[in-house]
C-alpha cells in the first residue's frame, strides 16, 4: 500500500491564482482531513470527510474548498490566493470508527507571492 | 475548545540519556491521543496511539503514557540516539472524527 500520497510537494503561486492540491489514500478509509501547519504552530483542521459525498468544515475553512466523489480522493481547492496560505498542507486519513489511527500524507509546501 | 500545550519547546540531551516529552490537554472526554515524529520537511509520523480506556502504550525504546483524569500524556524515550531527533507532536482525539495539536517539542540528540 502506498499509503496516503499528495501532489505536488511544493509550489509558488501569484497572489488571486487558483490552484488543487490533490490527496489520494489506498487504505479504503472513510475518513479524510486537510491541515494546515505553518511555523512554529500545530496543525490546524481545514476540512475533513467522513466519508464520499459528505463534507465539513474545520477550525480554518476559509479560502478553501474541498470535494469527496470517491472514497479514496480528497482534492483541496484555493481559490484566489493570498500570502496567508503560504504554509505547509497535510493530508490524512484513518479508518471509520472514532477511535482508528491517523495516518498523513509527506505534505505540499505551497508559496504565494 | 480543546487546548493542547507541550513542555518543552525545544530539548537537548547527550546520547544515551533517557527522556521525557511531556503533553497536556484540557479537556479530559477523549478517545484517544496519538504521538507523532515529523522531520525536518517531512510529514508526520504516527509512533504510538493510546486509547481513553488504556494507561500507557510501548513500541521498542518509546513508551507513551496517558492520564486522562489529570489532562497529562508523557512520551518516554530510552537510550536515545541522534537519529531520535525530530519534532514530536502530541495531538488528541476529543470530537470522535479530527485530532488537536500541540506545538510540539523539537528533540537534538548530540553524540
């Protein structure tokens, strides 16, 4: 299994440019999250799925948007771009239940400039 | 809101020394908490996963401790090693569905 898997590992947009991080998981897990870590901070929780087709926001939403039409993808969407989503993305998954693992993606260094 | 804090920041320890991580949280319903390693650029690593029902949780040189009663979690490492360096997060499952994180610690092991 590869796991949890994220595209691209870094990339540099201009201010207003949209742009997908992409998040694929082999697991069959019904959940999925989007965080975001900048520095010297914990990660925080942009959108999470419980499963394909039902979506939620978390504790930083904004400027972001998500869909779920598979169990295995969970795409990000930035739309008009800022310099305060210059951070590091992470994607993670964990089986259904409230108690499984989380298991998270290697992470897209994203800048805007 | 569930406020995770962990003590300290940043730690340095000879080789060999044995180690403690301290996590704690505020609010006590959990299910479980979850430590992490994350190096430098990378993403994170899971290490150990204590459920609300459990004391302490071990895997190899790294044993986790949990007492929800108090809001404290410890991460002991034994004999560490400069390959143990690395950020470690402690996060905390109180929703039933996403984690919350501490800051983390930042670890150097020197030879």
């Amino acid at each position: 299994n590869a796991g949890v898997t994220q595209t691209p590992k870094f990339r540099i947009l201009k201010i207003g440019q949209s742009m997908t991080l992409q998040c694929t998981q082999d697991m069959n897990h019904n959940y999925m999250y989007w965080y975001r870590q900048d520095p010297g901070m914990g990660l925080k929780l942009i959108y999470y799925s419980v499963g394909a087709g039902i979506t939620d926001k978390g504790e930083v939403p904004n400027g972001y948007n998500v869909s779920r039409s598979t169990t295995e993808d969970f795409p990000l969407r930035l739309e008009l771009a800022a310099p305060s989503q210059t951070s590091v993305y992470f994607c993670a998954s964990r089986s259904r239940g409230q108690s499984g693992e989380q298991y998270f993606g290697p992470g897209t260094r994203l800048t805007v400039t | 809101k569930q406020e995770v804090t962990q003590i300290p920041a940043a730690l340095s320890v000879p080789e060999g020394e044995n180690l403690v991580l301290n996590c704690s949280f505020t609010d006590s319903a959990i299910y479980n908490l979850q430590w992490f390693r994350q190096d430098p650029g990378k993403g994170l690593t899971s290490l150990l996963l204590i459920q609300s029902s459990q004391r302490e949780q071990t895997s190899g040189r790294l044993n986790a401790s949990l007492d929800k009663s108090s809001g404290r979690s410890t991460l002991y490492i034994a004999a560490s090693q400069p390959g143990d360096s690395a950020t470690y997060l402690c996060a905390v499952n109180n929703s039933g569905y996403a984690l919350n994180f501490g800051k983390g610690t930042s670890l150097l092991v020197t030879p």
